[in-house]
C-alpha cells in the first residue's frame, strides 16, 4: 500500500508510461497505486478534457492514449501540475492500444473525443469507430461498462451510432450531465465557432 509520501511522489513525476511489453495485457497494479475502476481515453490531445476528469474522480484510474508526442507532454504537464496520482500517459495507436494491451473486461469507461473523421469515402476505412473496434471494445469493458463518443461531424456521428447499434452487447445510453460539461481542446475550439458538438453513449448489456 502506498503512502501520503508515495502517492505525492508519484503525482510529481512524470505520468508518461512505457511497458516493459508491448504485445502483452498492461501491468494495471504495478502502473497505479491502488486497484480502482479503470477509465481510458482514446486520442487525448492536449489533455484539457482527462487532466480534469481524472483530478475530479480520484476514486478511479485512467489512461490516456495519443500517438502525438508533443501532446502527451502538454498533457503530462497539466496532470502533473494538478497534481494527479491516479493518470497514466502512453504514446501508441489507440486501436492497436485496444485490441492488444488491455486485458478482457478490464475497463468501466472509455472515452472516445473527435477522432479523425477521414471526411472524404474513399478514406472511411481508416476510422477508428468501426464494426472491428466495437468487437475489441466489448472484449475490453467490464460488464455494464460503458462507451462515450464525443465528435463535430455529422457522418461520422451516424457511423458511430450504426456500428455500435448493430452490436447486441450494447444498449445506448444518455451522456450526463456531470460528464457533458468537461470539454475537451478540439470541442472547445468547434464550439466556440458555432459547430456543436454531437454526442453518444452505449453501454456493455451483458
């Protein structure tokens, strides 16, 4: 168990995390101080959204994905800043992260915030949301967990709600309220332009 001293420690160094593996299930006890709920989030950007939510909840775990390593600084240094024990930081593609890295039923949220849309057809099938990630993600969640989709294009929005209500194993679910208020950089910048931000949230029936 760590201590008040150990817990400080760990919220004053850097939260950037590497595995000693990266084909093998992550080490969740060895990468935080306690066993909570786990909570992820895919394509962190600039971190506004998961510095916040993880200093808000620290009865629970997160992870944060991004494959740019400019932006997992930023992020590392606003976590760090607010002083948070219970954030982790990996540099990595966010499918590749899903299907391989994290251990069945492992996962209570994972929060997906304006990925790529790949506007044009002939790019659709770089998307992350698609029929293959939704497999990965169910094997993913713990039961009852629970998926939330967060982007401004309207195509990509109807994708998401297709692909996940195809799936059986989910039931959507409203966003709260609570969650709903904690923007994240890209949504900050749309929503101050005037483009509103379209929103979904499924959640593990089995």
């Amino acid at each position: 168990m760590k201590t008040d001293a150990g817990l400080r420690s760990l919220a004053s160094a850097s939260l950037l995390y590497r595995p000693e593996s990266w084909v093998d299930a992550l080490p969740l006890a060895e990468m935080f101080a306690g066993t909570q709920p786990l909570e992820v989030e895919l394509g962190s950007g600039d971190g506004l959204f998961l510095a916040q939510w993880a200093a808000a909840h620290p009865e629970r775990n997160f992870i944060g994905v991004e494959r740019l390593l400019g932006r997992l600084r930023k992020l590392d240094r606003k976590g760090q800043k607010l002083g948070v024990a219970n954030l982790r930081l990996m540099r990595i593609e966010a499918s590749y992260f899903v299907q391989y890295l994290l251990a069945p039923g492992t996962v209570s949220a994972l929060h997906v915030y304006f990925p790529d849309p790949w506007p044009k057809r002939k790019h659709h099938k770089h998307r992350l949301v698609n029929e293959t990630f939704v497999r990965a993600v169910a094997l993913a969640l713990a039961p009852g967990g629970r998926v939330w989709l967060r982007t401004d294009d309207a195509e990509y929005h109807e994708q998401m709600l297709q692909v996940f209500g195809a799936a059986k194993e989910f039931r959507p679910i409203e966003t709260p309220t609570e969650l709903a208020a904690v923007v994240t950089d890209f949504e900050r910048e749309f929503n101050a332009r005037g483009i509103a931000t379209r929103r979904a949230g499924w959640e593990l029936s089995r």
